[in-house]
C-alpha cells in the first residue's frame, strides 16, 4: 500500500524538495514575496483608504468628486490594466525625479513597484469600505468625543477608528483576501512572486499538476489562516457590542 | 441634470475635457485605423466569453447555494468544498492549471486525436470558458447561498400550503425571489468578472487586453493602447451596470419590496 503510494506521489514530492534538485525552495520564496507585496499593499491602500474615507465624508465638494472619480474608475478597470499602468506612469514619474535632482535613472525593486500598485488598486476598495464603517457608527459617539475637548486626530484614534471596526473589519478581510490573490496578476509584470514561480517550476519540469495544485495548496493555506485570524479579530473587536448587528457580512469581493 | 451642473463641476468638466483633448493631439494615434478592425474583434471575444461563462458559472451557481441551503451533508460539503477552493485562490494561478495541466494530459490518453473533440481540445477558449464559468460559479454560489436562506420562511410555506410541490416552489416563489433579492450584488459579481476576463490573453486568446498588448509590443508605444484599454472597460463596466440597473428597475426588481 505504502509502496504504491509512493509510486503515485514519489516523484512528484522529489520534485517539491525544498534543496535545489527540488523547486520547493522557490515556490516558499515566492510565496514569501507574494505575501511581503499582499501586506505591504494592504497597509498602503489602508492608509489611502482612511484618507479618502475622510475626504468623502468631510472634505470639500471637489475633494468629494475627485474621489469619486478615483473610487468608480478603479473599480471598473481590471487590475492588470491599472497595474500596467500604474507600473510604468510609477517608473516614468520616478526616473524623472531622480533625472531632476542629477541621479540618473533608478532600477525600482519588484516588491516595492508591486506594493505600489496595488496598494492605490486597494485604496478604491478600502475608501469605500471605510466610508460605510465611519458612517455606522452613531454621530453621538463623534459629538462626545468633541465635548470632551478631542482634537482632529486624537478624534480618530481615540473613537473613530476603535468604533468603526466592528464594521470595517468583515470588508477588510475581504481586501486582504483579494490583496493575496491579486499578487498572482503580478507574474503577468515578471515579478518573482508565487505564481511566476510556479509556472516557472511547472514550465522547466513538465509537473504542471504537481506545481499548479501546490501552489493552489499554499494560497488556499493563506486563505483559510486569514479567515480564522481576521474572525478572532472581528469578535475581539465587537467586544462590549450588543449582538446580532449585522453589517458589512456580506461585502463581496 | 441641474443638481449636477454647479459650477464646481462644469469646472471640474472643463478640465476632464482639457485632459482629453491633450491626450488626443499630444500622443499617438495614427495607428487605430489600422488596428481598429482587430480591435472590434477582441471586444467581441471579451463580450462573448463574459455572457458565455457568467451564464453558464450562474447556471451552477444556483445547484451550489441550493446544495449549501437545504442538501444533506454530501451535497452540501462537497459544494461548500468547492466555493472555498475557488475563492481561496487566484484565478490566474486556475487558468494555467487547467490550460497547462489538463492541456498536457489530453494528449496522453491514447486515441483521442482521432476523436471529433481533439480540435477543440487544441483549442485556447475551451480552458478559458471553463476556467472562468467555473470562478464565476465559485463566487456565485456563495452569493446564491446567501440569497436562498434569506428568502422568508413564510413565503416556502404559503406556497406549500397552495399545494405547490418542491419543483414548482422552487421554481415560481423561491428562485424568482432569491435572483431577486441577489440582483445588486450579481451587477457587480458581473463586472468583476468582466475585469477578470483580460487574464485569458495569457494562454493566447485574443481579446480586448491582448489587441493593446499586441500594439504595444508592434509600436513601442506605452501609454496610447492602455489609455484606450482603459477607456474600453470603462464604458462596458457603465454598459454592464446600466443593464443590471434597468432589470432591475422593471418588473423583475420592482414586486420584490
């Protein structure tokens, strides 16, 4: 029995070694990558997301429109035109900078050009995400806040955002998930993340299944990790809440 | 229309219309007349394959939230299973295992280039259609899932009380209001499935993507075909959301609330 197992699975397991005859070292290497750009992405489209949440909610009625235009053209053009676009208006702007101040032109590291442009793709989702959060929360918790003399920002940190996480975090997780997955469109650029990896490892072995499936094996890994963390986190974070408030459930990615 | 016209924005207009007019003259566009027939061609390869799999992906979509709702557990799992599978991985990364994986298995089995399916299986759309009715049923079969179980239990049970057996209840009280209530959530399940269409042009089909593409690689210019790429999707996202809105503003939408 164990024999045939062997038999069946054997080679395919050699191949996924992880020293060099095997190509398991660099599918973890790119899974690593994948997941460094997923984070920082997520991070910086959190930060973008915050801000435009603020500007849609109080900034003025250009700023308000302005983002509008941002939010509705990035979620209706697929990611790997943006990502095309991004990438190269990124290195143009860049090369240009650098060619002002007499340095010549720069060669941008994969991860950092990867965190770029995903981080403004998830920034629409995240504004938007983050408007509804900051909306449910009760304007009396806000007016509080002020009476007790609170400032813009100590304000934010002291009760919009431990408020409106409650409500944020289901439609986070989700954008984080989607972050993960969208590392993947970077193979399509040339970036060493886990799907150029594996398609390399498939490409130069002929496993195409044994690769494929491993890979898919990793992300889903990921996915199921995720879930679980960012459910603790959203019942640590309701703590104190009456239940049975069920908003941002069902945000679809 | 006059809500929309303050000044603010006509300004705001003025400059959205100054910004097209220097793209027009500044870059290049002497070769869209030369390109254009190609181009039509993959915008019709883009509709085709987004109608196609959204229609067959909702077609299973609707046995997969049913399964999950109200099968016995070995539906139920394996459907569950499923949903998880496809949601918790990149699409691209599906894509290329069933065109490289399943692509290099056929060929083994002996004989089977005599058949009448080898053409097809030579074939780029066949994996692509596939692949992508396969993500689309994923994903919708969770939203299905959810749109089932919201259904009010009152409603199952008036209509059994009609004497309405399971197929017919299914079929004029339970999946009418569920596709209902799933409407706004399924125009932009739709256009995100549109944005996923461009990831076939990496297993070779020619579509709106891979014509840009091409130009760029053909002309060595940047910027022109990924404006125009951009400009493409944009109007069939606004085409995609326009249609949803109309279903389900007309009776469709309308007896839900």
């Amino acid at each position: 029995m164990l024999d045939w197992l062997h038999g069946l699975f054997g080679p395919s397991l050699e191949l996924l070694a992880l020293s060099p005859p095997g190509w398991g070292g660099n599918l973890l290497r790119g899974l690593v990558n994948s997941l460094q750009i997923a984070a920082g992405a997520f991070g910086f489209g959190l930060v973008i997301g915050l801000l435009g949440a603020s500007g849609k909610l109080y900034g003025g009625p250009v700023t308000r429109d302005l983002l509008e235009v941002y939010t509705t053209v990035v979620r209706a053009v697929p990611e790997l035109v943006l990502i095309l676009i991004l990438y190269f208006i990124g290195t143009d702007l860049l090369n240009r900078a650098t060619a002002t101040m007499g340095y010549g032109s720069v060669e941008i590291s994969g991860v950092a050009a990867g965190i770029w442009v995903l981080g403004v793709v998830q920034g629409a989702y995240a504004t938007e995400v983050l408007r509804g959060a900051i909306r449910a929360v009760p304007p009396g918790q806000f007016d509080a806040g002020r009476a007790y003399g609170m400032g813009g920002v100590m304000l934010m940190r002291r009760v919009t955002i431990p408020a409106m996480l409650p409500y944020a975090i289901p439609g986070l997780a989700n954008l984080w998930l989607i972050a993960t997955k969208d590392t993947a469109l970077l193979a399509i650029v040339g970036f060493a993340e886990l799907t150029l990896e594996t398609k390399q490892a498939a490409g130069s072995t002929k496993a195409y299944f044994t690769f494929y499936l491993a890979a898919g094996l990793l992300y889903l890994i990921v996915t199921l990790v995720s879930t679980f963390l960012f459910h603790r986190l959203e019942n640590r974070s309701r703590r104190g809440l009456p239940g049975a408030m069920g908003v941002g459930r069902c945000v679809n990615s | 229309m006059r809500e929309f016209l303050k000044p603010r924005r006509i300004v705001l207009l003025a400059i959205a219309a100054a910004l097209v007019l220097w793209c027009a003259t500044a870059l290049r566009w002497d070769w869209l007349p030369e390109y254009a027939p190609l181009l039509a061609e993959g915008i019709w390869t883009t509709i085709w394959l987004l109608v196609v799999t959204a229609a067959l992906g909702f077609a299973l979509a609707v046995p997969l939230g049913l399964a999950q709702v109200t099968g016995p557990w070995w539906l139920s799992t394996p459907a569950r299973v499923f949903c998880t599978i496809i949601r918790g991985t990149p699409l691209l990364l599906q894509i290329w295992l069933l065109y490289y994986g399943l692509g290099s298995l056929f060929p083994q089995i002996p004989g089977i280039r005599q058949t009448w399916l080898w053409p097809y299986l030579r074939e780029a759309w066949p994996y692509a259609v596939l692949a992508l009715s396969l993500s689309f049923a994923g994903y919708e079969g969770e939203v299905m899932r959810g749109a089932f179980a919201g259904v009010p239990r009152s409603q199952l049970e008036t209509g059994q009380s009609f004497g309405m057996g399971r197929f017919t209840l299914f079929r004029r009280i339970w999946l009418p209001q569920a596709v209902r209530s799933a409407l706004p959530t399924l125009a932009g399940e739709t256009i995100l499935q549109m944005k996923a269409t461009p990831l076939v042009a990496t297993i070779t089909i020619m579509d709106t993507y891979a014509v840009a593409a091409r130009v760029r690689q053909d002309l060595l210019i940047t910027y022109e075909p990924l404006l125009l790429l951009a400009v493409c999707y944009l109007v069939m996202a606004s085409i995609i959301a326009l249609i949803f809105s109309r279903v389900e503003r007309s009776g469709a939408g309308r007896a839900a609330r």
